[in-house]
C-alpha cells in the first residue's frame, strides 16, 4: 500500500479517534470540578477549617502545575511513547488519583492523590491528545482543537453537579468509587483504540489545503511559518510575549473557575448545590468560549481574536470588582469563564500558527505551562485577597477582583504587540 493510500485510509477513519479524544477530554474534564471539591475535602481533613482552607486550595494548584510541568519536564521521555500509550499510562494514574482522593483525611495524601497523580495523569494525556487532533485535522486545526477543548473545559457543567449531589447524599468516598474506576475503565480502552498518525499525513493535508488555497476555495490563508520545535521556538522573542498575554490572560479565568463556589457561597450566601449550578454555568460559558473563538481561528484574523479575549476578563474582572448584584456577580463570572474559555481554544491554533505545526504536539506542552502558571496566581489571588465583611460571616473579593482586572489588561497589551510583531513579519 503507498503512502497515499495510506493517509487516504487514515483519513476515512480519523473521525472516530477524533470521538475517542472527545471521550477522553471529557473524562479530564473532571479536573475542572475542583470548586465543588474543595469544601468537602476541608471537611474531610483533621484540622480546623477555617485554618487549612488555603492549603488544601494549594492541592488544586499543585495539581494544576503537576499537569503543565509534566509535557516540560517529561517531554523527552514522553517522546518515546505514542499518544495511544501516553494515554494507557496516564489514564491509569487519573484513576488511581480519584479512586484514591476520597479515601483519605491528611493533606500530604491528598496531595500525592489529587495533586500528583491525576496532575501527572492529565499533563501526560491531555497536551499529547491536543496535539494529535491538530495533527489529524491540520486543515480544520481551530474549530476541532477548540470542540475538543470545550469538552474539556465545559464537561464540568455536567460532572459538578453530579458530584455535588453524590457526595451530599454518600459522601466523599462514594464518589470516588464510582469516579475512580470509570477513569480507569473508559481511559484504558480510549487509550488501546486509538492509532498513531502516519508519518508524512500533515504534509499530505497541507499539500491538499495549499491546492485549496491556489484555487480559491480556502476560506482563510494557509500559513507558510517556518516550523520550528520546542529548543528553537524558546529562543524566540515572540514565544515569550505570547506566554506573558496567556499567563496573564488566563489568570482571571482560573481565578473564577477554581474558585466559584467558595465565592458564591461565601460572599452571597448560596448552597453548596446551588452553587454547583452556577460552576456548570461557568462550565458551559468556557466550553462556549473554546468552541467559538477556536472555530473563528480557521476563519479569520486570529490575532484579532487574541485581542478581543482578554479584554471580556477586564470587563468582566472590572464589573465584579465594583458592583455588589448577585445577578452582575453571575453574569460577570460566566463572561470571565467564556473568556479563559476563549484562551483554551486558540492557544493550539495560534501556536501552531507562529511555530508551525509539525512539532505542535511539543510545543503546545510548553505552552501548556500557561495554565499552570494561571494556577500558580489565580486560585491564591482570591483566597489571600479576600476580606470578611462586618458581619463576620461573608467575604468581599473586590480587591482580588480588580487585581485579576489588571492582570488582565497585560494581556490585552501583550496581545497588541503579538499582532503588530505578526503584521510585521507578514510585510
């Protein structure tokens, strides 16, 4: 069988490994639960709450840079499985890690449980899985990198609630169970389903999508970057000034998602299931925002897009800060979340875009770190900055809001000198 025939066997077939990544992002997707987690596991420990709330808060970070550092730090070891086998691996300590997590009442082990192996089981599957399907559909790169990634970050508008509600009528450890071995169980068999893609299949789409172009029939210009891998893209002035307008962009987001039910509960009085309803709206408003913005990608100015995201943060982080409505309050939140949302869905694109696609699997690991260091600020920026209120019941986050609002405004300054650097280059 020839190449060609090869890639046009591939191709027939890519659709289905393209659902079985839809599979897997929704299950990794439970990472995004955290907000619905961090009440019960306070509870769980032995200490007073009031005291451990902002380390236990620090499992969810540690989780969060378990799963950007590991594409960075294991990237040459990783580059010796495929994504198929990552899966099986990682897939294997995701499940472990939440089968375990509900089990416990220390914080050194929650940490090795939540933080060490589902962070290590996301960072060796999600980026790799995010590269594959940018490999497999290099013509349509933005709008699948971004439904893929709006599984991700939006089915947590499905597993909140659902977890909400079996931990308050079993508990912790009921969860788990059930959570821990359907990981293991779906994660496993995506893993052996999947097949590597050919060598040479990028090339072969990019010589098809070129054709498209010369005739007309593309609807947005095919990208001749130079590709370059991990060790030269970071030699380059412009992979630091995109890293300065996603870390800073994606702060306000994290800020919000991670922490949406301790903030509307502890500073509007809302239940804990009451909240849960509001996190899966922020779920599906970052869903929205991965799926929109990646989709707009394929179709125009990306660097536009860059643009327009961070400044829905600044709104947003800028409208929470100032006014004191419940309403606003939700409102604001779902349009941080679409924004973060927004990020998510064109990182791979737009990296793909400055660095080629060829290494993308690579490069998106490095650039991956992004969400890591939003962690890192984010979820620390509303626990620290939070005051009690007079009442000494409720908190205000004003000042951690207007904060995040200006971090964002970074962003939106970084973004201005990607485009004109992008504008530049293309003169």
């Amino acid at each position: 069988m020839g190449n060609n025939q090869i890639f046009e066997a591939f191709e027939k077939t890519r659709f289905f490994y393209y659902v079985l990544c839809l599979i897997i992002g929704l299950m990794y997707g439970l990472g995004y639960t955290w907000s619905v987690l961090q009440t019960p596991f306070v509870e769980a420990m032995n200490g007073d709450p009031a005291k451990i709330t902002a380390t236990v808060a620090l499992v969810y970070t540690g989780c969060v840079l378990f799963s950007t550092m590991s594409p960075t730090i294991l990237g040459g070891i990783m580059k010796k499985f495929t994504e198929p086998q990552l899966t099986v691996i990682g897939g294997i300590m995701f499940g472990l890690g939440w089968l375990g997590c509900g089990h416990i009442h220390s914080i050194p082990l929650l940490f090795l449980t939540y933080s060490v192996l589902t962070g290590l089981g996301t960072g060796i599957v999600y980026p790799p899985i995010m590269g594959y399907v940018a490999k497999i559909y290099p013509d349509k790169g933005g709008t699948f990198t971004g439904i893929y990634s709006g599984i991700y970050g939006g089915s947590a508008m499905v597993w909140s609630p659902l977890l909400a509600v079996i931990i308050a009528r079993s508990g912790l450890g009921a969860m788990a169970n059930i959570i821990g071995p359907a990981c293991l169980v779906i994660l496993i068999a995506c893993g052996i389903l999947l097949k590597p893609v050919p060598d040479g299949f990028i090339d072969y789409k990019k010589s098809q999508m070129q054709v498209s172009a010369a005739s007309g029939a593309a609807k947005a210009p095919v990208s001749n970057v130079v590709d370059k891998n991990r060790g030269q893209m970071v030699k380059t002035p412009m992979f630091y000034i995109a890293m300065v307008t996603f870390a800073c962009g994606l702060t306000s987001g994290m800020f919000v998602i991670s922490q949406a039910s301790p903030i509307l509960q502890g500073a509007y009085g809302l239940t804990a299931v009451e909240a849960a309803t509001f996190v899966s709206l922020n779920s599906f408003a970052s869903l929205a925002g991965r799926i929109v913005f990646g989709t707009v990608t394929d179709h125009t100015d990306k660097y536009v897009t860059l643009l327009v995201i961070p400044v829905l943060s600044v709104i947003g982080m800028g409208l929470l800060a100032t006014s004191p409505s419940k309403t606003m309050a939700i409102a604001c939140m779902a349009l941080v979340a679409f924004g973060y949302g927004g990020f998510g869905g064109t990182i791979t694109p737009i990296t793909g875009d400055l660095f080629g696609t060829k290494y993308i699997t690579e490069n998106f690991g490095v650039m991956y770190l992004n969400f890591g260091i939003a962690a890192m600020v984010g979820p620390r920026l509303a626990v620290k900055l939070r005051t009690l209120n007079p009442d000494g019941v409720t908190y205000s986050y004003s000042t951690a809001f207007m904060i995040g609002a200006i971090i964002a405004c970074v962003s939106v300054a970084a973004a201005f000198i990607v485009r004109a650097r992008v504008k530049a280059s293309q003169k």
